[in-house]
C-alpha cells in the first residue's frame, strides 16, 4: 500500500529516538513483530556471498548495512538470539524474529560498536547502494557472470576500510 508507505516515511521526520536525535531508518521482521529504528546514517554497504550467508538469507547472496550499535533500538518485540563460529574461529551474535525467523542484525560476541543489520529488513533498502562485494569465490556461477561493480573481494577482506571511505550514505528526504 502506498500510502501507508508513505505515512512511514513521512513520519522520519517527527519520531526520535534519543531525545532530539532523528530517526534515519525504520525496520522489522516479515512478520511485523519486531520493528527497530537507527538514528544514524549508515556506514558502509556491501553484498556478501559466502555458502553459510546464501543459507541463512534463503537467496544468492546477503547484504550487510552497517550501522553504529548505540544508535540502534528495538522499538517493539524481543529478537531470540543465536551465537555462530566462522570459519576464522571468531564468534558472531545473530539476531532474528522468533516468529517468522527472518534475519534483523549480526554483531561481535565482544560488545560491538557496530551492528550488521540484514538488508531485507529495513523499510528504505532501495535507497542503498552497495560499494562492493565479498567471498565472491562462493558466488553462484550466474552472479560471477555478471559484471560486479564496486571492490570485489575473493574471500573476507582484512580490513573494510576502502570500502567505508568509499561509501555515500542515501539523502534521506
């Protein structure tokens, strides 16, 4: 419904989160049970291609925007929670809908000062552009065919920092 969408956006401008800080981002769960807001801008977005990704988002890649965890709130519901070892041996936080199931955010075991919210659950996705892509050796074969714009990494890259320098959050109206 378009309206109701729009009532949505309209309202970023009225809503805070911390006192007279404004709200940049509405999300949720597919259910409606969980919703969150961030009160920042973005700081980097990239699409994800790893096998144990493609699983957890059901689809041919993830993606990762990343956003300042102080500057996150769960406005309603209470996400069930999960640990998860990579391959590297660190250990990451899942976060999702005990509902629905779907994905709300990843953090570090180690109080974070980042939070990796899950592209599909924020109502303004289609204003972020990605800057790049990572574990493109696990890409299926159709996407490698493509031609991958932005930094295109094989496996984790050491650092991100070439991609967060690159990055333009979204003008929000």
């Amino acid at each position: 419904n378009d309206t109701a969408t729009t009532e949505i956006y309209t309202s970023y401008d009225t809503l805070s989160l911390h006192d007279a800080l404004p709200i940049y981002y509405l999300g949720g769960c597919q259910c409606g049970n969980i919703r969150y807001a961030i009160s920042a801008d973005s700081i980097v977005a990239y699409c994800f291609h790893c096998l144990d990704c493609q699983a957890k988002s059901n689809s041919a890649f993830g993606i990762s925007v990343w956003f300042p965890t102080s500057q996150f709130k769960i406005m309603q519901g209470k996400p069930a929670q999960y640990t998860f070892t990579l391959d590297s041996g660190d250990e990451k936080l899942c976060a999702f809908c005990p509902d629905c199931g779907s994905s709300i955010y990843n953090t570090g075991t180690d109080e974070s000062d980042i939070l990796s919210i899950k592209g599909g659950s924020l109502e303004m996705i289609h204003r972020i552009n990605p800057v790049g892509h990572i574990w493109t050796d696990s890409a299926l074969e159709w996407i490698k065919q493509r031609n991958l714009q932005g930094f295109i990494y094989t496996h984790q890259p050491v650092s991100f920092d070439d991609m967060i320098a690159k990055f333009v959050p979204p003008v929000l109206d």
